[in-house]
C-alpha cells in the first residue's frame, strides 16, 4: 500500500470529521490530531514516563482481570470495567484532546495503536458523558491512515444482499436458538437472504478448497453479498493470530481422541476442544476470501475485534483487518465475550437503523445510545413493534419481567453491555 503524506491524509476528512491517532513509544506516548483545514497536525504535548508507566499498569491490570482463569465469566473484571474506562480516559489526557478538536468536527475517526486497539476508546468517560455521546456523527475505527485511504477509494451498493451464518454449533442451538430470534428479525429487511443455518453452516460450504488444485469456490451468496453477519462463537489466538477465527458447524471433537495440539486444536467454552481446520481461521479469510461487493461484515460474536496487541507494528493483526484486506469496506466486531441478550438487541436495532440511514457509523453510534439508555418498560413497547416473531417478543418480554421488578430500570447501562461492539472501515 505504500507510505501517506500529510497532504492525503486531510484529504481522506471532511470539514466535520477529525482523527485522533495514538503512538506509543518506548518512553511516551503521543497523540495527534488531524483536521482537513490544518497544515500540520494538532500534537498533544508529549506524555511522560509516568504516563507511558501508568497506562502500561492499567492495561496489564485489565488483561489479568479478563484472562483470569480462576474467573472464567468474568464478573470481577465487568464490575471493574466503569471505573477502568474512567482511569484510561485520564491516563490519555481526553479532556484535554477533546478541547482542542475544532469545534465544527461532529465526527471522529480513532486510530490507536498497538493494545490501545483492544479498548473501547469509543466509550471513554467525557465532560460528563461519553466519548461517543459528544460528537453527533459518531465515532468510528481505522487500523491506520493507508488503510482509511485504501477503503475510502472502494465503492460499494447499498444494503441490498445479505448473507449469513446462523447459530453453527449445537450449544448455540440446542434447546432454544440463542441469537434470540435476530437474525430472522434482521433477514426480512433484505429481499433475498441467503442463511446458512445451524449444522448447514460448515467451514466447506463457505469456502471449499481444493487440495489438488488452485482453485478456491466461495459460497455465491458471500460473494454477492453486500452485507455479511456471522452469529456464531469466535475466538482470539494470542499464540497464533493467524488462527483466530469463527466456530462453524462440526468443529467440536472429542477431547479424549487427540493430543491437543496448538497449532491444530484448542480448548474453548468450558474446555471444550476445537478443530481449527474446520474454524474460518483469519488465515482463510486473507487467502481466500473475495468481498467485491460487500459494504459490511458485522461479527456478532466473542472477541471479534481483538488483535496482536504484542505487535509494534502501525497495522494490526485481526479478523476486522483481514475482512477488510479482503474487500469489505466496514466490519462491525466485539473487544470482548458480550451478552447474549443486549448481542440480540443492539444487532436488531443496528439494522433497523441501517434501514433509515447510510451511515454505518452513526447507526451502530443509535443502537448503542438506545440499548444504554433505554428502560425496562421501553423495551417492552419495542419489542410489541419489532421485527421479532411473536414467540420471541413473548420470551423477551419475559425475561424483562423475571429479572426485573422495576420498570425504569435500564437493564444494559453498563458499558458492559454497549460499548463492546465497534465500525472498524470507511464508516458509510
């Protein structure tokens, strides 16, 4: 892709859009902004080695919460997670970045480097509010400024096609489909879904290689798709970016057959084993895949958007950056193991706004708002004029009254359950 000059950088930005791009040095870290109608970029005074100290404690603090074995749900490191994300805006100096981002900016452009991509910057503690709620445009992710540029020169329709892969493996599906009823929701908006649906969705009928050939067959519906959603289990390989991926059908095998093996196996979800030669790996999704036409991929799954935060690179190794390597122009991923019932209702209200607006980032900016701020009693008059069956508006209804008494409660205010998700791409 080549280096970027200054110059092409504001180019990418509209007069009400800025970018604030984090480096990180061995003894600092930097911060700077970039406007169209500035000469040169708006550089935060240099951190110290106190700073660079501080936010080097608070990430480790951060990751040994969430990889605590001895905490597999992660409670203590969810409890923690408000007041985290008011430290970190600390650490990073927000306040003082915010007050020099021209005022006529309603959108922002984020683009962290190195473990600041695992964060959600987007759901920073500001001026009384958040990060996302300040600026009416939204806020959305770039891996760097050559990839903004390279996605911003890609044309893509309008959300016309959908395909998608529902619900692979059995503990998704087993009992009562746990997407919640969303991606049948989510399908009626399209006038031709395509779904790969529970043991239909195998890793072959996504991408069939043939071992003896070069030749590589994609699912026609992913190749026509402007739109692509995976419902279904991912998982970050620390050891082995490469190996990252999505769960698909038949990928579980019994643990007391083989040898576990890293490069091959790995255990997930309660020990469970897991082939990864029958996962969608990152690695199939570079090789492989061929998204012409396709304006989002949204992940609605665990971990989607973690990446090789040991890298000290300016790109970052992940699944988002391997979608849009391989042609997307914007993909909506997850920092973390999310809720499976805020997944459902964030996602159903994402695409309903996508129906009403162009705008990726500023519909994903809507849905989170309304899952943040919405009561027990709102959601219930929703759920009567949605787009779920009758069956699930039931079930829904029912889990508000069963594990709520109050009806202002805002069940999902915590950044927990909101800020999880984020657009990684072009944003429109």
């Amino acid at each position: 892709m080549g280096s970027i000059q200054f110059q092409e950088i504001q180019n990418l930005l509209d007069n009400e859009t800025a970018i604030i791009k984090w480096y990180i040095f061995d003894e600092c870290f930097r911060t700077f902004i970039i406007t169209n109608d500035n000469s040169k970029p708006i550089t935060i005074l240099p951190s110290n080695k106190q700073d660079l100290k501080a936010l080097i404690n608070w990430t480790n603090k951060y990751l040994n919460d969430y990889y605590n074995p001895k905490d597999r749900d992660k409670i203590q490191w969810r409890q923690k997670l408000g007041k985290r994300l008011k430290k970190l805006a600390k650490i990073l100096h927000i306040d003082e970045i915010l007050n020099k981002v021209p005022e006529q900016c309603k959108r922002l452009i984020l683009i962290p480097h190195r473990y600041l991509h695992l964060f959600p910057l987007h759901a920073l503690p500001a001026r009384q509010s958040y990060l996302i709620d300040i600026f009416r445009n939204g806020v959305g992710y770039a891996p760097s400024c050559r990839i903004l540029r390279q996605l911003q020169q890609r044309q893509r329709s309008d959300f016309q096609s959908f395909f998608a892969i529902q619900n692979p493996t059995e503990d998704l599906y087993q009992d009562y489909e746990k997407d919640l009823g969303a991606v049948a929701a989510i399908k009626q908006k399209f006038t031709d879904p395509q779904i790969l649906k529970q043991d239909q969705a195998q890793k072959s009928a996504i991408v069939c290689v043939n071992e003896n050939s070069p030749n590589v067959t994609l699912h026609p519906g992913l190749v026509t798709a402007n739109c692509v959603f995976f419902f279904c289990h991912g998982y970050f390989k620390s050891d082995y970016p490469e190996d990252s991926g999505l769960l698909l059908a038949d990928c579980f095998v019994d643990s007391e057959l083989v040898k576990i093996d890293s490069k091959r196996y790995m255990r997930v979800f309660e020990d469970k084993v897991v082939d990864l030669t029958k996962c969608l790996t990152l690695k199939d999704i570079i090789t492989h895949f061929r998204l012409e036409n396709c304006r989002l991929v949204t992940l609605s799954a665990c971990e989607t958007g973690l990446t090789d935060f040991r890298s000290t690179s300016d790109e970052y190794i992940g699944l988002p950056s391997g979608f849009l390597l391989a042609g997307s122009t914007n993909v909506v991923s997850s920092l973390w193991t999310v809720s499976a019932t805020a997944t459902a209702l964030l996602m159903i209200k994402f695409y309903e706004e996508l129906q009403q607006q162009n705008n990726i980032v500023l519909a994903l900016k809507t849905a989170q708002c309304w899952l943040r701020d919405t009561t027990v009693e709102g959601f219930q008059d929703w759920l009567n004029n949605s787009s779920l069956s009758l069956v699930w508006q039931a079930q829904l209804n029912q889990y508000f009254v069963t594990n709520y008494q109050n009806a202002s409660t805002k069940p999902f205010e915590s950044p927990f359950y909101w800020a999880g998700f984020c657009t990684i791409g072009k944003g429109v």
